[in-house]
C-alpha cells in the first residue's frame, strides 16, 4: 500500500469517527430556523444563540462544575488505590497475581445495569443518594480493574533492579514507589487517569439513578433533561454536546503522546 492510499483510507477513517461533532457543530452554530430544514447542511449566518442560551442556565454550569468535581476526585482516588495494588501485584509480586488479576477483569465485565438497583438500595439507606460522593464512590470502584490493568502492564516493564537499589539505598517500599517507580510511570499514569476521565466524564446510567436534583447532576443526565414537553431543543442540546465533548477533546491533543506510551506499553516483548 502507498503513502497516497494509506492517506486516504485513514482520512476517511478519521472523518468518519468526527462526523458525528462535526454534525452537532454545526447543528449548535445555526439559527432556530435552519435547524431541521436540509438544505443547506452549512448554516447560511454563524448564530451563537444556543450557545448564550445553554449558558444562561446557572442550572448548566453546576452541572459542569458537578461533572469536573465527580471525574477529578475519580481520576484521583483510582490512580491513588490502582498504584498501590499494580505496585504490589506487579513490584512486590504478591502470590496469586493471575489470579487476583482476573477477578479484577471479571469485576469489570460485570454489566452495571445488573447492579445500579442493589447500589441504589444502598445508597440510599446509608444517606448518600443525591450526592456527587455517590458518583465518586460508585465510579471508583467500577474504574478502579482499569486502573490496575494498565498500570500493573506498565509496572512490569520496569526493570525491577531499580526498585531493588531503591531497597538497598534505605527506601521503604513505599518510598520506592513515591521516589522512583511513580516518575519512571507517567505515561502509564496519564494514559490510566485520561481513560478514567473520560469514563467518569460520560458516564449516565448511574449518574442518572443515584442524582435526583440539579445540585448533584452530571452533564450527561443534563443534557437528556433538556427535551421540553412540547419540542426538542436540538440546537441547546447540540450546543451543549459540543460544551460537554471539548474538554476531552482537548485532554487527549495535549497529551496524545502520553497516552500512547501508556496504552503501548508492554505490547512488544524484548
């Protein structure tokens, strides 16, 4: 295959997984009135109503702040705890590490819609419902396989010498990990913490079941409330598609590099 066919088949690729932003790009930027009219596909004047009108909801920007609060604090706690058991599942080598590894796979094949009723129940009875500390502790434990897969991938790749001098010069355990397995691990840990992100940031289903009030509700839950009893704002609800989809967008350019190490790490044996 040549460069020019190669180009090609990949620009389409790449135009075909952004035609859907693309569509609800231009779908926010168009007047009330072109909105459901084809043609024109392009909007015949730029109108950035949808736009004032999304952010002229304080309701909207709660949820924002919600949904940065919930997939920060997720992002931070699964990393934290993956670190540690990837450290000593791969480092420390505990004994049954096949083993403890595929029940974590197991936990996270396991379908949420079979538990967000018993989570619920729980939640509910312990006081927590309706609160982001719900979300944060319900998408912490479903991330937390991923967490530990990858990093435990990217902890072997290390050479355990380095953990072994580390010993040796007077670190604990703990210290090695702080002081020289955790800088050596950063593609790992933003390739871990983007996906984590990511999972938090679009996440409905439980976010949907456990929040009541806008107080506590995500971006996601919000833009699926939009719809009005009489219409369907397409032009809010685009405009807010694209509010929610930038952020991610702009995590994974800036560190797309990053993200590759983690995710490659480990796929070629030496």
């Amino acid at each position: 295959m040549n460069a020019a066919t190669r180009f090609v088949l990949l620009a389409v690729v790449a135009l075909y997984c952004v035609a859907p932003f693309l569509w609800q790009v231009i779908s926010s930027l168009k007047p009330a009135v072109e909105l459901l009219a084809l043609p024109p596909v392009l909007p015949t004047r730029i109108s950035l109503a949808h736009y004032a009108a999304v952010f002229g909801d304080h309701a909207f920007a709660r949820m924002i702040a919600n949904s940065v609060i919930v997939a920060t604090a997720t992002t931070i706690l699964s990393l934290a705890v993956g670190a540690l058991a990837a450290f000593s599942l791969s480092v420390l080598r505990l004994p049954h590490r096949t083993a403890m590894l595929g029940m974590l796979l197991a936990v996270s094949m396991f379908p949420p819609i079979a538990t967000v009723s018993p989570l619920f129940l729980l939640l509910n009875a312990v006081g927590l419902r309706d609160t982001l500390f719900a979300l944060i502790l319900t998408y912490t434990t479903f991330s937390l396989p991923l967490s530990v897969w990858l990093l435990a991938r990217f902890f072997d790749q290390l050479p355990r010498e380095l953990y072994v001098a580390a010993r040796a010069d007077g670190c604990t355990a703990f210290g090695a990990l702080r002081r020289v397995i955790l800088p050596l691990s950063t593609p790992g840990l933003l390739a871990a913490g983007l996906l984590v992100f990511v999972f938090c940031w679009n996440e409905f289903l439980f976010a949907l079941s456990f929040t009541a009030t806008q107080a506590s509700r995500t971006i996601p839950v919000g833009i699926a409330l939009f719809p009005g009893l009489h219409e369907i704002p397409y032009g809010e609800i685009a405009a807010a598609s694209v509010v929610a989809t930038l952020p991610v967008v702009a995590l994974a350019f800036a560190f797309q590099r990053r993200i590759f190490d983690g995710l490659t790490a480990g796929a070629v044996k030496g």
